[in-house]
C-alpha cells in the first residue's frame, strides 16, 4: 500500500488570496476523506497576520470529520501550544536545505530553525503519547535564490531532523526541478541515513516531471509521496514555483502501476470542484480531467 499525503487543505490554500469559508474547508475534507484519502495535512497553526488563509485553524479544527489522520504544520512553540488546545499532536516543522531560502522563507538559518524545532519536538511529545512529528525539507535539489543543492548539503539537513527525533522527513522539490537521476541520487543518500519508511517525497510540476521523478523514487523503495488535490498551492518564497504534484494525477499513475492506495480516483476528481470554482481556477490536472469528461459521456448515453 503506497501512502498518500493530501497537502491541500494546508498547502494548496495557504497563498490563495481569494477567502475560503471555514465551512467550505470542511467540505473540501470531508470529500477527500470521502474519496479515501487516510493522512490529510488541514491546515497549519501560524500567525493569521501572516497566512489569513488558515486563520481560523483553531475553529476548523475540532469539526473535522471523522476517519482520516490530522496533522498541521506548526512554525514553533507559540503555534505548538495553539494546536495542543484544540486537540492536535500530529504535527509537522518546516526548514530548507538552503540557508538562502531559511533566511527569505522564515528568517532564520538552517540551524536556528533547527534549534527552534527541538522545543516543537520535545512538547508535542509531552503533550500526547500517541503524537507525530513530521519535518520539512524544502529546497532540496535547488533553491530560487542560490542555485543548486548538494546532495550532500540535503543529506546532511535530512540527517539533522531525524536527530531531533521527527517520525519522517518530507523531501521538497520546491522549484519542481528535479530530474529522476537526481532523485535517485538524493535517495541513495537519503536511504543511506535511514530505511525508506522515514522518507517521503513532495514534488511539484512545475517543469511536468513529478510522475517521473515518482517512478525513480519508487524503484528505490519509497513508499509515501504528498500532493494536493487538483494541484492547488505552489510557494510564494519561490519565484517560478508551479502547484503541487495533483492527487488526481498521482493516484491515476499509482493505480496503472498496479499499486494500492485505498483512493477511488473517482470520488477524487469531484473532491475539488467547490475549492476551484471559489477560487476561479479551471481543473488542470489531467486525470481529474480526463476522469470529469468520462463522467460527463457517461451521464449524456
């Protein structure tokens, strides 16, 4: 059984301008949870001054439906302590393997952001026995700002929060440059560090590689993979930054490939309609495409 991570509700929304209801957040959810999706990142615990999207993080929280596993992506302690009120110890930190993104994304140095994370760490583990910490490791292959990423500049960040004691690092291709030989060699690094279970890929499109770059990550044991339903988000702090891998698209190539994933593709390429027409997107995901237009035939004969 592959894993797959839906990021939209937190990723894919978080730099829309366009004000998403709280309750049309719940909808979103309750469809992609519906659809069969089991890990669903909903949204994040930082300041409102900062990201107003996800402002009302506290009042969505205790209504989300049933089911899937909730996490939330926390900026530090403050945001730690606001998402252990209401309920959250399924959490995830955010660094870079580039020290210019780090200081442009959220001001700080790679291994301040470090420091800061041990506090997150250590009181979400107080806070519940049964707590999940996930870390972020943006800009893996290359940073908008300066160039091209070592492989052993990422491994050597990859190494540091497994060191804090996080469950599993996330590995962004935040500008969507990767190539598969590339993830193939950070892979071989990454798994030379720790088994594959602690490994999980978050591509974005933006250059149309991310299915490849899964395959490659595939045939070296990788078994969990983000996206966002219908493609939604992309990185402010990343100049030419395309949306995320789409769910659709991810789980149409998963399914061909003859692996499980518990999703109906179905049920997922409806999930999104609402979130788009509020936001004034048409679908661009070419499964959920391919899959609107089947359906559509199907209900003319």
């Amino acid at each position: 059984m592959i894993r797959v991570i839906e990021v939209g509700p937190r990723d894919g929304l978080q730099n829309e301008k366009t004000p998403i209801s709280t309750e049309l957040k719940l909808d979103f959810i309750a469809k992609l949870a519906h659809a069969g999706l089991k890990e669903i990142e909903a949204t994040s615990f930082v300041s409102p001054k900062w990201v107003p999207q996800l402002g009302d993080a506290a009042e969505l929280w205790p209504q989300l439906p049933e089911g899937p596993r909730y996490s939330a992506l926390v900026p530090n302690v403050k945001g730690l302590e606001r998402a252990i009120s209401v309920g959250c110890h399924r959490v995830a930190v955010f660094t870079a393997a580039s020290e210019a993104f780090t200081l442009r994304n959220i001001n700080m140095t790679i291994q301040q952001s470090l420091d800061g994370f041990k506090d997150v760490v250590e009181g979400v583990r107080a806070a519940a026995s049964q707590s999940f910490v996930r870390g972020y490791l943006s800009t893996a292959f290359e940073c908008p700002f300066s160039g091209r990423v070592s492989v052993v500049d990422a491994a050597r960040v990859a190494e540091s929060l497994l060191e804090l004691g996080v469950d599993e690092v996330s590995v962004g291709d935040t500008i969507g440059v990767a190539s598969p030989r590339e993830v193939r060699e950070l892979t071989s690094a990454l798994l030379s560090l720790a088994p594959a279970s602690k490994w999980v890929y978050h591509f974005h499109d933006t250059r149309g590689t991310a299915i490849a770059n899964t395959a490659a990550a595939l045939e070296l044991g990788i078994t969990a993979f983000d996206s966002a339903a219908a493609g939604l988000g992309g990185c402010p702090y990343a100049p030419g930054a395309g949306g995320n891998l789409a769910t659709e698209d991810l789980v149409y190539f998963l399914h061909r490939e003859g692996l499980e994933t518990g999703i109906n593709g179905e049920a997922l390429a409806q999930a999104s309609l609402e979130i788009l027409k509020a936001l004034g997107k048409p679908p661009v995901s070419r499964a959920q495409l391919a899959s609107l237009a089947s359906c559509a035939s199907s209900q003319m004969q």
